[in-house]
C-alpha cells in the first residue's frame, strides 16, 4: 500500500484537498476498469503523481481525467493525451 495526499481540487468532490488515500500497487493493468480512480506519473513533468479517475481504456492505454468539471487547470489527458500502462502505479482501495 501507498499513502498519498491529495493535493488541489481537481479530483472535487470524491477526494478533497488533504485527503488521506490508500493505493494497491498494480502488478497486473488488465485489473484497471473504467471508473477507477488511479494514482500515476505525470507523463512529462518527472516525479509528479497524480490522482485521477479511469475514463477510458483505449488499445491498452488510459484517458485518466479529474472529476472536478469546474476547473480546466487540471493536467490530464485532456491535455496530455493518453497514458501508457508504465504511468500507472495504483489503484484507489
């Protein structure tokens, strides 16, 4: 297990800002199903993690969004494009 704190409010209003969340490793991508919410690496800024929730698996890999529609700062797929499985470290428990 991973302890994390959420940090911002793009995952408003399922996780606040300082939220304490748990997260299982991922061994096995193929158990991420559309709704998750994942704990992965930012795919161009280094050693940034984000929470996001699963809206789309696309040929193996993730379209991972915030839930918070009010804010557009949020950097996801939106911006980034789509997530390669290495990106991705867990899975909310």
């Amino acid at each position: 297990m991973t302890a994390v704190n959420a940090i911002g409010n793009s995952m408003e209003p399922s996780i606040k800002d300082g939220d304490l969340l748990y997260f299982k490793p991922i061994i096995d991508v193929s158990h991420i199903l559309v709704d998750d919410v994942v704990l992965c690496k930012h795919p161009y800024i280094k050693n940034l993690k984000m929470i996001k929730r699963v809206k789309k698996i696309i040929d193996g890999c993730f379209f991972v969004q915030g839930d918070n529609v009010k804010i557009f700062e949020s950097s996801d797929s939106r911006s980034f494009g789509l997530l390669p499985p290495s990106k991705i470290i867990g899975k909310l428990s």
